[in-house]
C-alpha cells in the first residue's frame, strides 16, 4: 500500500471520529474515480454519483489527501480550485497527482463522500493515458472522444479536434471520429483534443484511444469436411474421429464443432473429447476440429451412433458417423499370399508349357494368312552331306530320310519338300529350287558337325552353285528369302554337339539367323527322334505353320 492511499484511510479514520465525536450522522463514501491527466493539460470534474455541479459553495468542501489535509480553495486564480460540486484542474502539473475527497453536507443532514484519484503523466506516449481501445472488423469504425472530455467539452462548449499518432488530421469538429471502409492502414492512436475557455483563457484537454482494425469476417453456413459415413475400426484398439466444420473467413469466435454419441447409455472415461479452433493462413478460412478418442473399440460402439455438428453463426448442421468392423489383416495377407502364389504359379506354368498350349489351341485359333498364302509345301528341307564322318553321315540320312517325314508328314499333316526325295528326274535344277523355294513356307536348315569352314562353303557354292549334295544354291536362294525378302521363316535344328568355335565358319546371314534364334539341339537317341509328343518335336511343330498346306482349300494353292 502506498503512502498516499494510507494517508487517505487515515483522513477517513479521522472524519469518521469527527462524526461521531459530535454525534452527527455517519456519512456515506463512494466509490474512488481515477482519472489519467497530462502535464500542462486541464480537467473538469464532477462526481459521477452527485452529477449535479450548481450547488452551494458552503455545502461542499474538498480536500486533498496530501501529507497533511489541504483544502482546496474556490479562488479561480488557484491551478487547483473548486465551484460547488465541480473541480477545475487548470495547466496540471506533475504535484497535483493525489487523492481529492469532497464532503457533500445536505439540508436533511446527511452527508456524503465522493472521492477522486489524478495521476499525471509528462509524456503524451505513456500507454497509461489511453482510455481503452478498439478493436473489430467493421467496415465502418467510429471512434468516440473519451467520456470524460466530451462532458468537459459540452459543460465549457468547447471544440474538438482530432489527431492520428498525435498528428492533426483533418474531421469535422464532433465528438466521435468516423473512419469509413477502414482498413488495416488505419491502425493507430486518436487522440481527441477539446479547447475550452474559462476565465478569458483557454484550455486543452484530451484523451486518446486504440485503433486495431480486424481482418473482415465472412460468416458462412457451417459445413463439415469430415468424416462422412462409415468409418472402419478394429476392435479393441483405439481410434480417433475427427469432426472437422469450416464456418467462413475470420470467424473464430463464432465457429464450434463436437461431438454427441448416442445408443450408448452409459458413456465411460473410453472417451476424451478435444476441440480447437484455428485460422489457416494466408485465406484465413476458419476451421473448428472436434477429436472423438475412444480409448478401446468395444462391440457396443459399432451399434452405436456419432454426429458430428458443426455452429456457425447462424446455422447448425450435423452429420451421423458409423462404425464398421475392419477386415482381419490375417485374411488379407493370406488372401495376398495366395494370389501372389497363384500369379507365380501361373507365370512358371506358361513359361515351361507355353509351347504345349499354343499346340493344344492352335486348331482352334488358326492364322488365315497361312490358310490362304496358295503355297503347296509347309517347309524346304536344307542340308549337307559333306566333311563328316560315317556316324554323323548315318544319323543325318536317318534323321532327313526316316524320322523328319515320320513324324511331320505322317503324325503331323505337314508336306516337306526334301532333296533326293522330291526332286523331279531332268527338270532343270536351278529352276527347281527357285520354284520349291517359293511355294514353301519355312526353311528348316539342318546342322551337323561336320559342315566345314565358311571359305570353303563360299568356295563351292562360286564353284559349283549346282552341287546337290553341298547345297549351296540351296543356301544362297533360302537366305535370300529368309532376310532380303523376308517371305519365309527359319527353323535351325543341330544334329549332334556344334563345332568347338561354335558357328563362327558359317556365313554372315546364317550366323546372322542362328543369333536371334538359336538352333532345337536334335534328340540324341533314335527312340526320341521318333517319338512325336517329345520337347523337340513339340518345339519345331510350334515353329510349322498352323494349318498343314494339305488342308489349305484347293483353289489356293497355285
């Protein structure tokens, strides 16, 4: 407590004794009014409680509650001086800070205590000067002269004036400043300044208030963003439900969202409800979150139901949340596991009898440009008898001449045209190949290890493009056809284990061949080369034509 305000019980203590020490009636107090004054500024004051300034001189006293009582004299030439129930302060300096009391006695004989407390201050930039403040997002902002100089201004008919940041601005002399389509350059201290005469001279008084212009408030009907429908939940373990309500622009005091639960009689500490309320930046969209905790998922909550709602300023909405049980994770990664399991099994299964299902479909999906090509044979057999020995020379000649026709002209439907077989007696030999050659659909080349160097193949086929036995205007017509116009494919077939350097001493285009599709290695036993439904037959029927050319219509076939 400080020394001032002791001083002033202690007057009380004092006047209260007086009283009763003459047996005169207790008088009553007010309320203590505190006002903040400027240095060199004026003040006119009048108790609120007694709001009437024309009483007489010698029924009011006022005192200061100084170090000792002072009374404070009706002389007008004094700085501090009173009139009746007013107090003039004129040019306040920083001693007149105090405690002031007025003693109001009444015809009745009753009295009454009115009190003031004055704090003045040197510096206009002391935020202990400001009365208050406003603060709102109205488009139109109407300032109001502080209550206690507009009441000074109207009593002395003064005039305003109004300053920003104490800086003269120009408005018309009343005692409220409006400011229209304000703006957030608006913000500032107005100050409202009243001149007033008493005595022939002039006096100032003032007081200044706060602008914060808020940014604008777009209200909205609420909407909730979520959650909507079911939402899915695993029972016993925890879950959160968020009630999610956007209410506008700038509007959080007036946007609310939460939660009620219902068909649950009796609700348990399960559950905690949270609510915040935030301005997303920089569109400043207010959103209120409500977040339902169900601490342990029990079967009751999926029979139950959550709405979620959503109070705006002038609307309320809701919306009706479900539980629903999830699916076990155990199922779904055994269902995962399978459909993994059937897609690799699958995957392996086409690859390893990809050629026995094209076999078993291709009757049913034959390729009409095979049926309608008008070609008479299915393939043109190529092959060579020379540089090999007795052993070779007797598998090939069993392979070419026994097992090749057994198995595709016999089982398979297919027509061949092999040399020494097919050949007609003194038909013109190039001519005859010319002519097989083109009425074939594939060249099946036959490999054996003893086919030689490449030199000496070129050698013999400039030599002797006639030579039955070597081939070599067999080779040069079937290559012609197979890769410069492309009218047949290729089926390479390796008798017995290749050269040790490989297919290196064959000519460009047939090593050419053999790199994008490598040669079916031939069975190694007689009872394979002869068995139909074997890997290698299968593989070289996939690579024949789909329909044997004997089946082909006969008009078609030239």
């Amino acid at each position: 407590m400080d020394s001032s305000r002791l001083r002033f019980l202690i007057f009380m203590v004092i006047t209260t004794a007086e009283c009763s020490e003459t047996n005169k009636p207790e008088c009553q107090n007010s309320d203590i009014e505190t006002h903040r004054l400027l240095e060199g500024e004026a003040f006119y004051f009048v108790p609120y409680e007694l709001n009437d300034s024309n009483i007489p001189d010698e029924n009011v006293t006022w005192y200061k509650n100084s170090s000792q009582i002072e009374k404070i004299s009706t002389d007008e030439k004094e700085t501090v001086h009173y009139h009746g129930g007013a107090l003039f302060f004129l040019n306040v300096l920083p001693e007149n800070s105090g405690f002031y009391t007025a003693r109001h006695s009444k015809p009745s004989g009753k009295c009454n205590y009115y009190h003031l407390k004055v704090e003045v201050f040197k510096t206009r930039n002391d935020p202990e000067l400001l009365y208050g403040g406003i603060k709102n997002s109205d488009l139109n902002q109407r300032i109001p002269c502080p209550e206690s100089v507009s009441y000074t201004c109207e009593i002395m008919e003064g005039k305003f004036t109004w300053y920003k940041d104490f800086m003269l601005i120009e408005a018309d002399n009343e005692d409220a400043l409006w400011i229209y389509n304000a703006t957030k350059d608006h913000n500032g201290i107005y100050t409202c300044n009243c001149t007033w005469t008493h005595n022939h001279k002039v006096y100032v008084s003032s007081g200044s208030k706060r602008l914060t212009v808020k940014d604008r408030a777009i209200h909205r009907t609420p909407k909730i963003t979520s959650p909507t429908g079911e939402q899915f939940a695993d029972e016993g373990f925890e879950i959160k439900l968020n009630c999610s309500v956007f209410c506008g622009t700038n509007v959080k005091p007036h946007c609310h969202a939460s939660w009620k639960v219902t068909g649950i009689p009796n609700q348990d500490n399960r559950y905690n409800i949270t609510t915040k309320t935030v301005i997303e930046e920089p569109s400043k969209n207010t959103i209120s979150t409500a977040i339902l905790t169900i601490g342990k998922v029990s079967a009751k909550d999926f029979q139950a139901e959550f709405k979620c709602i959503g109070v705006g300023f002038y609307k309320l909405v809701s919306d009706t949340v479900t539980l629903k049980r999830r699916e076990s994770i155990i199922r779904l990664v055994i269902g995962g596991v399978c459909v993994l399991f059937f897609c690799v099994f699958a995957a392996v299964l086409v690859k390893c009898f990809a050629i026995d299902l094209a076999l078993l479909f291709r009757p049913y999906f034959p390729l009409s440009s095979d049926n309608k090509d008008g070609r008479v044979y299915d393939a043109y057999v190529v092959y060579q008898m020379q540089n090999m020995d007795k052993v070779t020379e007797e598998s090939l000649c069993q392979f070419v001449t026994k097992n090749l026709p057994s198995v595709l002209e016999e089982k398979c439907g297919y027509r061949l045209f092999i040399h020494g077989r097919d050949d007609i007696p003194g038909e013109d030999r190039l001519e005859l190949v010319e002519d097989r050659m083109k009425q074939s659909r594939r060249l099946m080349v036959i490999l054996t290890p003893g086919l030689g160097s490449g030199s000496q193949i070129r050698d013999r086929h400039l030599a002797s493009p006639e030579n039955t036995e070597l081939g070599g205007f067999d080779w040069q017509v079937g290559l012609h056809h197979a890769l410069v116009q492309r009218e047949m494919n290729v089926i390479l077939i390796q008798l017995g284990d290749p050269e040790p350097q490989g297919y290196t001493h064959l000519p460009p285009g047939l090593q050419h061949l053999i790199r994008k599709s490598p040669p079916i290695r031939g069975p190694k036993d007689s009872r394979g080369a002869a068995a139909w439904n074997s890997r290698f037959w299968k593989r070289v029927r996939y690579l024949m034509p789909a329909t044997p050319a004997k089946k082909c219509p006969q008009y078609d076939i030239i």
